[in-house]
C-alpha cells in the first residue's frame, strides 16, 4: 500500500516544511479545510479528505473526518491479515502519520467576555477522536500533535526510512497527556457555568508546566512549578521576574503565602514571609511608612524572608530594603529608580505582579496531596461573618482597639496553626505559629514582642481551650483578645478576662492553617 499522511492542524506553525519533506519522501498527503488550503497554496499536492471519502463536509465542517475510509485506515493492525483483507475488500488504504492539533479551546476560553456558543463550538470531535485512534494503533501510526516534533520525525525518517517503535510509542504517550488536558479544561469551564462551588463525584484537575525548578524542598528532591489555566490576575503564576536567580520551591511556596496575606489589605501594607509564615506585617499612610513597620516588627526574622508590596515600590522604599537580605520583592510596579537601586544586588528576585491586589475568590480550590489521594477545599476567603461578631465580656473594646484586633485576626488567618498574633492596628508586634499547644505559641509571641506586647491585642486562629491564654495574656499586659470561641471552656476564659478587665470578642469562625 501507498504511504499516506493525514495533516489537519489549526496551528499552521512549520505545517507546510513538514508536509513538503513529507511529499518528498513519497507520502501522499491528505488534508481538510484550511489546512489543506495553506498546502496547496504552498505547493503540496495535497488531496481532500471528502474525496477519499467519497463525502463532502457538511454542518459547517462539524463532519469531515468522522468516516470508516478514515478511521479504518487508521485503526487497522498492519499484522493482523484479517484486518489487512477487509481494507483490500473495502477498497481503503492505510494511514501512517495523523498530524493534528485541536481547536483552540483554552485560547477561545481566555478571551475576554467570551460566549458560551463561541466556546462550545470550539469544542474539537473529529481531531480528538483521530488523535486518540492513531495513539492507540501507535506500533503502526505515527501521531503527531506538536509542530516541535516534526523535525524528530522527519530526522527519522531520512535516516532509516521509518519511524522508530520508542518514538511512536511516545508520541501516543504525549497524545494522551494532550487529550486528557483537553477535556479537562473543557470540564472546568462547564463545571464553572454551573457553580463555581461545585465538589463533583469525580474530579480532574489539569496544569500546564511553568518552569523546571532546580529542585524541591531540599537538593535531594525533583521539582517543577505547574500553573493552573485561566485569568488569574493575581496569582503568583501571573508575576513577570524582572531580576536575580530563579524561584526555588520554597520561594514560590513562601512567596504564595505572602500573596494571600496582603490580600487582605486595601491600605498600604507590607508583608513579610520567612518559612510559610508571616513574621512582620505592617500598614501606614504609604507604601515606606507601611514597610517601617513591617521590619520593625521583627527585624530578626526578615533576615532572609520574601517582602511583599500592595503598592508601588519608590526609591526611599528601595534604599530601606536593599539594607538586609531578602530572597523576593513582589510589588505591583517599581520606580525607575527603585529598580536601580534593588538590581544593585545580583540575586535578589525582583517580582512584578499588577494584579496583586485581586482578591481570592471560592472558584479557586486550595489542594493538600496525601499519600493515595488528595484533600481539596475551598480557600478561606471570609475573616468573619458580622452577624456572628460578638462581645462576650463585660468590658468592650474601644473602637481602636477593634480596628488592632481586626488587623491581627487577618494576620492569624494565614500563620500555621497553632497560631497566635499581637499587634496594634497597624504592625504586628508578636507572632507566635505552628505550635502544638497554644498556650506555647501565646509564649513564644510575647517573647518576640518583649516589651511591645502591653497595650497591643490578641488574635487566636481557633479557641483557648483553657484559660491559661488569658493569664499570660494579662501577665504580658495584653489589652484585647479575639478569638473563634466554642470550647466546652469558654465561660473559663470570659471569666478570667472579666477578672482582669481585658475585653474579648468571639468571632465564631475558625481559621486553622495546616
């Protein structure tokens, strides 16, 4: 039988190099639609899919491949002599190479204020349903989807005359990776019609590769930075670096954390992130009054942190930062001069994000991956719910007082549990995270905060479950406490705060971070 290959692509990119070295070693091409309009315009005695058919396209090119003249010479076992005879019966030849890639859902999709009629037409049929026939019979088809590999292809070809069975067997694997990706996207978009809450029965979960990282959590291990597909303004995924080395795996996991903290900000704010945690967090009237206070509160920790900026970062700004070493500065946009100043120091990772400021939203889905599954939830987008916002001592606090706590539980929210904040309402002064009984993480933010911890105020990501907190919070001169409530101990702790005549407010939702 005659070598055949069939090209139907919608990026055109090397289409018409590859299908000419084709032809020139004695492939006959056959092709649909525009494609096989760029090839004979290119010089490629290309041949229309209908004629092999034998059935013109119809439904406005919805039908053109879906036939049994196609499909039966793609599908058929070369060394099956059954299969073989009902092809010389029928009268169809075989198909060796089947090079196609698929309408452009994920660029019809990322379109602003794109249709649902335009998306759903974007919907690819026929080319999944070749792709996936031609993988499957990958000892006797080459399938192509990537124009990158043409070359390899070809290569091959020239050199020992057919296409070796690594090579196929790959280019199915890559099929497959492909089509699965693609449905993929076409389920989170329809799943996103309905409910951008959703928890489906089955859920797939697709990610398109960022970088190679050069390596994880330690040297040891193998790492790469995957990001999710669609307009997420804000997101890490959406920075341009504008300086200093690559991320590593940690920036990025760090890097993210200080993304969610200043989220949570819409004056000036400046967040400090050391191992997951925020260590300093401060707001002021401008972006260097706001980063004043986020080193002040705790000039130690920064030492190596990743800074990040809800506003422009200016030169006096600069000059403060380039003072210690930071791994990362993430700010919506730099001065001229400020980007001077910061690119002085050669490694420093200088992170550009316009969007920073965009709020989290439920639609975007926080994973843990566990041994043999993986635990999907919402992100915690809320601090509290107002209706549930309650005094439940005697003594309330003043409104100043209310406006720290508030600065302290959005704060808290975001160190690991067990997490414990002291701040005024405009710095925080103490940060106790990631304790394994709360009163050691209440003592451990007194002890940072020293003499600072009088007069701030106190936030809890979960309930005091003894009134022990209370104590050392008095002790420490604390002035106010927020807390979830709902321990059996409640009444203990109200008890013990009415006696010492600090104000406590329960906010009756609980921020644990693990």
């Amino acid at each position: 039988m005659k070598k055949r290959a069939l090209i139907s692509v919608s990026d055109k990119n090397g289409v018409l190099e590859f299908a000419k070295e084709l032809e020139s070693l004695g492939y006959e091409i056959l092709s649909t639609g525009g494609t096989y309009s760029a090839l004979v315009a290119g010089g490629v005695a290309a041949i229309e899919v209908s004629s092999v058919t034998e059935f013109p396209e119809c439904l406005d090119g919805r039908v053109k491949t879906l036939h049994p003249a196609i499909h039966a010479g793609i599908l058929a076992i070369r060394s099956n002599d059954k299969h073989m005879s009902k092809l010389y019966e029928l009268g169809i030849d075989t198909i060796d190479i089947v090079a196609i890639n698929l309408y452009p859902f994920k660029e019809t999709i990322l379109k602003p204020g794109v249709e649902l009629a335009e998306a759903i037409e974007n919907i690819d049929i026929g080319g999944p349903t070749m792709l996936r026939a031609a993988a499957k019979n990958y000892q006797d088809v080459a399938v192509v989807i990537d124009p990158s590999d043409y070359g390899k292809i070809i290569d091959e070809l020239k050199n020992s005359g057919e296409i070796s069975l690594k090579s196929k067997f790959f280019l199915s694997y890559k099929v497959f990776e492909h089509t699965a990706h693609y449905d993929t996207l076409i389920a989170k978009y329809l799943r996103n019609k309905i409910s951008t809450e959703m928890m489906p029965d089955t859920l797939s979960l697709t990610f398109e590769k960022a970088q190679d990282l050069r390596y994880g959590e330690n040297p040891h291990q193998s790492a790469v930075f995957y990001k999710e597909v669609g307009d997420f303004a804000g997101a890490l995924t959406a920075a341009e670096q504008l300086h200093g080395k690559e991320l590593s795996f940690n920036n990025i996991n760090d890097a993210n954390g200080a993304l969610d903290v200043i989220k949570e900000f819409d004056e000036p704010a400046v967040v400090a992130i050391k191992h997951a945690n925020p260590c300093g967090v401060g707001i002021g009237a401008d972006i260097y009054e706001a980063y004043t206070r986020a080193y002040e509160a705790d000039p130690v920790s920064i030492f190596g942190g990743i800074i990040a900026l809800n506003r422009e970062v200016d030169e006096r700004t600069a000059e403060e930062i380039n003072k210690i070493f930071v791994e990362i500065v993430i700010a919506p946009s730099y001065t001229t001069r400020a980007l001077e100043i910061l690119t002085q120091k050669k490694n420093l990772r200088i992170l550009k994000l316009p969007g920073i400021a965009v709020k989290n939203d439920k639609s975007m889905i926080d994973m843990k991956k566990v041994a043999g599954g993986l635990l999907v939830q919402q992100l915690d987008t809320e601090l509290w719910n107002d209706d549930d916002l309650k005094v439940v001592t005697d003594k309330s606090p003043t409104d100043e007082q209310m406006q720290a706590l508030k600065f302290a539980m959005k704060v808290v929210k975001h160190t690991k549990s067990n997490g414990i904040v002291l701040a005024t309402d405009k710095q925080t002064v103490g940060i106790g995270p990631g304790q394994t009984n709360r009163i050691t993480a209440l003592n451990l933010a007194i002890n940072y905060a020293g003499e600072r911890a009088s007069g701030a105020v106190l936030a809890s990501d979960a309930f005091f479950p003894f009134d022990d907190c209370v104590l050392a919070a008095h002790k420490a001169g604390i002035a106010a406490i927020i807390q979830p409530g709902g321990s059996i101990n409640d009444q203990k702790s109200i008890d013990a705060c009415n006696q010492y005549g600090i104000p406590m407010v329960f906010t009756g939702m609980r921020h644990f971070k693990h």
